[in-house]
C-alpha cells in the first residue's frame, strides 16, 4: 500500500516518530489519585456484586476476625481455590483488564499500571474476600492477564486514534482502549497523529498487520465419522517501532509495550463449539534492528526482533465429537517468556522465522481424570480438591512455540508447531490437610499446522492446510490420550 501524508488543520505539525505509546499536541500530565479512585470504584462495584450474589457463601473457610486475616498475612491461608475453570480464567482476567486500563487510561506507564492492577488483586483477595482464604490462583491470574489484555487492547485503541480520522478508527478506538479515549476526551488532551498513513487511513509509522478469514474444516477423529466445521479466525499484530518497515540501517530498545499481538480462532459444527482459542502475547520490553535496503525487486536484508513476553492463552477443544459433554480445557499465564523472530529479505523471496519460549501458571482440564477415578472410585484424596470437584488442576507449564514461512511473490508455504506440557503444583490445595498419599498430575498437549497460500490481490489470502493434534495425561498410573487429523481451507482479508 502506498502512503499518504496529511496534516490536520488547526493542529500542529507532528513531530518525528516516537516509541512513546501516548503522544500528545501538548504534554499531558499523569493522574495517580484518578486512577486510584477510578480503582476504588471498580472494587466498590464489585463488593456489592460479591455481597449480591448466591452461593459465595460456600467458599467462606474464614471468620471475620483477627486470627483469620493473619492467617492469609503468613501464607497459612493462602492456597489455590476451587472455583469453576471459567470464573477463575473468563471473569478474573476480565477484572485484571479493568484494574489495568483505569491505571493506563489516566496515563501511567506499562509497570505502573501493572503495580496498580496487583495492588488491587491483592486488596481483593485479603480483604474484598475477607472469609475466603486468599487465592493463589487468581493472586497471579488477574494481574497478569488484565495487564496481557489491557495493553494488547490500548496499542490497537492507539494504533487507530494516530491514523486517519474517520467514524471508523474513532468507534474502534473507543471500543479498543475506551478509558484512554475517555479520559482524553475529559481532559482535552489531543493525540497527535501519524505523519503518513495507508490506503486505509491506517499510520504507518509503526507496523501493524491485521487478518481476518474463514474456512472450513474436515476432522478426523478416533472415534465417529468426518467431522465438517466452519472455522472463523482473527489475528492482529503491532509493532510500534518506527521504521521498522523502512530501508536503512536501525537499532532501538523499546520499552512501553511496544510489541503484542492477538489471535482468536473458533470451529463450529453439528454438536455446537468444538474448538476455541484465544491467545495473546505482549512484549513490554524489546529490542529491534533493522538492516534494509529498496531495490528494484522490493526490500532486501534482514530485521531481527528480540522480546521480553508475558501473555495469556484460553482454550476449549473436544476431542472426541461422539461425547460433546468431554471439553479439553487449558488456560493459563506467562511471563519472562522469550520471541526471537528473524526475517531475511532477498527478493523475490522472503523468509520468516519465529520461535516463542514460554514458561507458565496454567489451569489444565486432567485428561486421564476419568481413568483415574474408574480405578480408584469417584473421589480421592490424593488428588487436588479442584479435580475432584471440577476436573482440573494448577499446574507449572513450559511451551516451545516454532514457526517458519517462505514466500515467493504471491505465493507462500509454512508451518508451526506448539509443544506444551504441565506438570502439577503441590501443597497448596484449599484443602491441603485432607490430602493424603498426593500423586503427581502431568498432561502433555501438541499442534503441528502446515499451509500453503496465494495471494491474487494484495488484500485477500487463500490458503489450505493439515493441522494435527495430540493429547495425553497422566494421573499415577492412569493414563488417557487423544489425537486427530484436520483438513483445511479459508479466505481472508489481510491488511
């Protein structure tokens, strides 16, 4: 796409590009006590949620009184709870990304807001849930993963707010980051705008790349027929890192997030949802250079990314269509996670190779749970209390995350591989002094994804494909494992 330069009347000529995620006609200043009481209100609706809602009330192991909280002050009643998986990995992230966008909102930076989402977390969980013992759990879930998404959310709010104004990129901005603009607005602070932007109005000064398809999908399974689904995807990417698309010669730190991305995929066919997958990743600080030259063919040299990750992953499979009851479920959070992503240029080819090292705190559906309980009967306390009740458990993870694409003009070919694997957390069940004889949990989970695409018009992709999956678990001596083949193809829009 071509590029365009404009100039907004009355404002003034923006300066060059920066990393800075907040960029404004005029400094605008930090606002600590608004965000803390914005914070304050936030937890002050949700007391009054907690206080309305039935059956809290079964999660009440405490007294209100002094011996209880100095329990949860020496860790003695601090342990993992035994909530529902979604309220633990839906409801609590959503409640991390509220804590995280009224800090960033009022224009705290990536640590400061992170630190305010903590804060809150922990304020919650000692004393919003005073009778509950404090929950591991969501101590570590929440923040972390309100963070992920808040800023995930805040560079695609600010990706649209710097392009072309339009009814368009103002609504997804607002959408996007809705306390950034707000807060803007409240305050009439003017965000400056990108120096040039795309055919779609869209700013260039940094890079960004959005994609969305639909397909469809033949599975074959173990057990059942050839399962036909309907597969929709989105994927985005931003990397607010000024001449990262340009010729020339660069190397820069970056350190406001500057590096995330976002990629949901969902299959549907006869027996409803059989696949859904969210996983966002954000590099709160990394380094990039660049090594470009224009030719006549188009860009040629290297470019090399190097980022510090945290992020957060929710996913629902099922494995076996002939039971829809049976629902792969894992989620988690990472941090300290490594992406290194090299990219050589030599036209007309174009190489591109990514590898993501994650260690995690995950919550992991137990597959050979059912095993495991027909042999030795339907509760057991050698298990966590969380498997007995809701057939998951809080496990350590590690993921190797490999991708390789080779383009040659409109055509191109990949593959990518996820390789996780977890292993149980001891000694921290709601319920540790009932748990004797405590066995290990580990369950093992692999996608390999190979595709091959053309691209007849710059904006729209076919591509088709072969994705196979593994699972096994293990629980003592039960075992249990599923694995399938899929068939793929879709159409997109990539921009």
């Amino acid at each position: 796409m071509c590029a365009t330069s404009f100039a907004r009347a009355g404002e003034p000529e923006p300066p060059p590009p920066t990393t800075a995620t907040f960029t404004y006609a005029t400094p605008q200043r930090k606002h600590y006590l608004r965000a803390t009481l914005e914070l304050g209100a936030i937890m002050a609706a949700g007391a009054v949620q907690y206080s309305t809602t039935q059956g809290n009330s079964t999660d009440w192991d405490l007294g209100y009184d002094w011996p209880s909280f100095r329990a949860k002050l020496t860790g003695d009643a601090v342990r993992f709870d035994t909530n529902r998986f979604d309220t633990n990995m839906i409801t609590h992230p959503v409640a991390g990304w509220l804590y995280y966008t009224a800090a960033r909102g009022n224009r705290l930076n990536v640590l400061e807001s992170f630190l305010f989402a903590a804060a809150a977390s922990t304020m919650w969980e000692y004393i919003g849930e005073f009778r509950e013992k404090a929950s591991v759990n969501d101590l570590i879930f929440t923040p972390v993963s309100g963070a992920v998404i808040g800023e995930t959310l805040t560079q695609l709010g600010v990706l649209f707010q710097r392009s072309r104004q339009t009814p368009a990129t103002r609504v997804l901005a607002l959408v996007l980051a809705p306390s950034k603009v707000i807060h803007d607005w409240v305050d009439g602070a003017t965000p400056l705008r990108s120096r040039e932007v795309d055919d779609l109005g869209l700013a260039r000064d940094e890079s960004h790349r959005f994609e969305l398809s639909a397909g469809a999908v033949a599975t074959l399974q173990e057990k059942g027929p050839t399962w036909g689904d309907a597969r929709l995807a989105l994927r985005t990417e931003v990397i607010h890192a000024p001449g990262w698309e340009l010729p020339g010669r660069r190397s820069q730190w970056l350190f406001d997030g500057n590096v995330s991305s976002l990629a949901a995929e969902a299959q549907l066919g006869r027996v409803g949802v059989t696949d859904l997958q969210l996983d966002v990743t954000l590099a709160p600080i990394a380094f990039a250079t660049t090594a470009l030259a224009d030719t006549e063919g188009g860009l040629a040299g290297q470019r090399l990314l190097l980022g510090l990750t945290s992020g957060f992953d929710y996913g629902v499979h099922s494995y076996d269509r002939t039971n829809p009851h049976e629902m792969d479920q894992i989620a988690g959070v990472h941090v300290a996670g490594l992406l290194v992503r090299h990219e050589l240029f030599a036209p007309p080819f174009r190489v591109r190779t990514t590898l993501g090292l994650r260690p995690g705190f995950t919550a992991v559906h137990a597959l050979a749970v059912d095993e495991y309980f027909r042999l030795n009967g339907t509760r057991s306390t050698a298990v966590p209390t969380v498997v007995n009740d809701q057939s998951y458990y809080f496990a350590l993870g590690a993921n190797v995350s490999p991708e390789v694409e080779i383009s040659l003009g409109p055509v191109s070919a990949g593959a990518l591989g996820r390789f996780d694997t977890y292993w149980s957390i001891e000694g921290l069940d709601r319920y540790q002094e009932r748990i004797t004889g405590e066995v290990a949990l580990h369950d093992r989970r692999v996608l390999g994804r190979a595709w091959l695409a053309v691209s007849p018009v710059e904006w729209l992709t076919f591509r088709v494909g072969v994705d196979r999956r593994t699972r096994s678990g293990q629980i003592a001596s039960a075992t249990a494992a599923r694995a399938e083949n899929a068939l793929w193809a879709s159409a997109g829009t990539v921009f």
